[in-house]
C-alpha cells in the first residue's frame, strides 16, 4: 500500500509522473542523436545532454498562471512605484533539483529548491510588477515507512533551510531566513502536512516583527477525490491573533494530455499572501492555468 500511495502521499516531496506526450518527445530527441553519421559514441553522449537538456530538474511546488486574481474588501501596500489596482496576474515558478540519496541508509533525498511568486499589474498602462518574492532553499525528504512499516499513518519528514526575499533594497527590502521541519501524515485520502518554523536572526532585520503576522507554522490538508484536487492551508499567530487561509483546487483539462494542464483556483484571505504585504490583510480571488500541482 505504502509503495502504491508515497508518489501523492509526499506531494511536495515526490518526482512528477511524466505523461505520454513528453515520454515520446523524449524518444523522438535520442532518435535525432542516434540517427548522426560520422561521430563516435562519446560526442553522442554529449550532444544528447545538450539536447535532452538534462539538468533532473522536476517540478517542487504548484506550477501556476493565474490571469485574473481580484482583490477584495482589502488594499495592498504602497510599493514605491504605482498605485496597485484590484486586478492583477499572478504566477509561480517553482523547481527542484535532487542531487544525492541515501547517504545515511534510510531512503533520504537531498534537493535543492527554487520558488519564484510574483504579482503582475498588468492591466495598468504601465504594467509593472507589484512583488515578487525569491525562496531558494536546500531541504532533505525522509520517508517514514522504513522506521514506522508501510501501514504507519506516519508517512515522512522534511527538513529545510530557507531563505525568502523581494529582492528590493532601502524600506521596500523584505527578506528571512528560516529552519523548517515538516511532517507528512496520511489517513485513507487526506493527507495533511504539519510544518513548522524557526527563523534565524539577521544582522539587517527589514521586517522584525514578521513572526507576529505569520506565525511559526502552517497546516496544511490536501485532498484527492478521483481527478480532483483540494488543498487547504492554514496559518496562524494565536497571540497576536493574525491568520491567513488559502485555498486551491485544480482539476485536468481535455487538452494535450489531461494529466498536463490543470484548470486552478485559488482564493487567499489573511497576512502573508506576499513580503511586501506581509502587515496588511488581503482579499483575494484568482483563476487560471497550473502545469504542476
């Protein structure tokens, strides 16, 4: 059961499933290489890295574009460029690389991570990018089954090292570091993500009071039903009494292969959606395309 379930179990963790249409675009690039005269195998070997592009990169978090998102009954903060409007684009880039396995015996991966949100107002006449927000980080995935057995509702571990910035300069810098341990657990469909947080402590602090609107965690529950997919994060500093919930669902469109394009929804409502907003509650709603979830 264990081996059935682990690749949505650790959604966040775990490879991509290839689809049909990219597994024979692969053959027909080694056709091209194959097919060449007049060269010996190990110039092959370098011409079909170049062509295959062969970094292992997989996709880490949702892949999104996001046309439409509208803000509501909120406002977002000056940015020291223009005045943002209710209606913007937002999309999200986010790769993993693996690097190494198993060093220590129990089934571990060591990865690198690169995240990139950024909101686009580019129904304005200047159409500027209101924020991005820059999250590279270095973690290691371990899975649980072989301390716990295959049937532990207890599924794995993640432990991360992360930085997360704007890339800005002056009063407009927002950047933290931080130390992350996520648990995976799994009981029939549900499979829920405890992750928690320490934030390390800069010599140029921009945003000091960042812990008191996001707090030192989330939860996070994601729910397969069939060709459905529901997740559910929730985050929170009961003291200061300051939250964010966010909710998305994707669902495979008829186009290509249905397991490449995906219909996204996403509706965000707290402290935190971006850096730059980190202080201000947002309202928002958006609609749009994913290639990954």
């Amino acid at each position: 059961m264990m081996k059935k379930f682990l690749p949505l179990l650790l959604l966040l963790l775990s490879d991509l499933t290839l689809a049909d249409t990219f597994e024979e675009i692969h053959r027909q690039k080694e056709n091209i290489v194959r097919e060449l005269e007049d060269i010996d195998d190990e110039s092959k070997a370098t011409l079909s890295q170049i062509v295959h592009s062969g970094f292992n990169l997989k996709a880490y978090k949702e892949n999104y574009f996001l046309p439409i998102g509208y803000r509501y009954d909120s406002e977002y903060i000056d940015n020291g460029t223009h005045k943002a409007e209710d209606v913007e684009t937002e999309f999200q880039l986010s790769i993993r690389y693996d690097f190494a396995s198993d060093w220590l015996g129990f089934g571990e991966i060591y990865s690198f991570g690169f995240t990139q949100r950024s909101f686009w107002q580019v129904y304005v006449s200047s159409a500027f990018f209101r924020e991005s927000n820059y999250q590279p980080e270095l973690f290691i995935s371990i899975p649980a089954y072989r301390f716990l057995g295959e049937k532990s509702f207890l599924k794995g571990f993640k432990l991360a090292f992360i930085h997360q910035s704007n890339g800005r300069g002056g009063e407009y810098e927002r950047s933290w570091n931080r130390a992350s341990l996520s648990t995976y657990l799994q009981y029939r469909h549900l499979v829920t993500e405890l992750e928690v947080w320490y934030r390390f402590h800069d010599k140029n602090d921009y945003n000091p009071d960042l812990i008191d609107y996001i707090g030192y965690g989330q939860l996070q529950f994601i729910l397969p039903y069939k060709q459905h997919l529901f997740r559910l994060k929730l985050r929170s500093n009961i003291s200061r009494r300051k939250s964010a919930v966010e909710f998305s669902y994707s669902y495979p469109l008829p186009v290509i292969n249905n397991r490449d394009i995906f219909l996204y929804f996403k509706t965000f409502n707290g402290y935190g959606e971006s850096l730059i907003d980190y202080n201000h509650n947002v309202n928002k709603v958006s609609i749009g395309l994913s290639i990954s979830r």
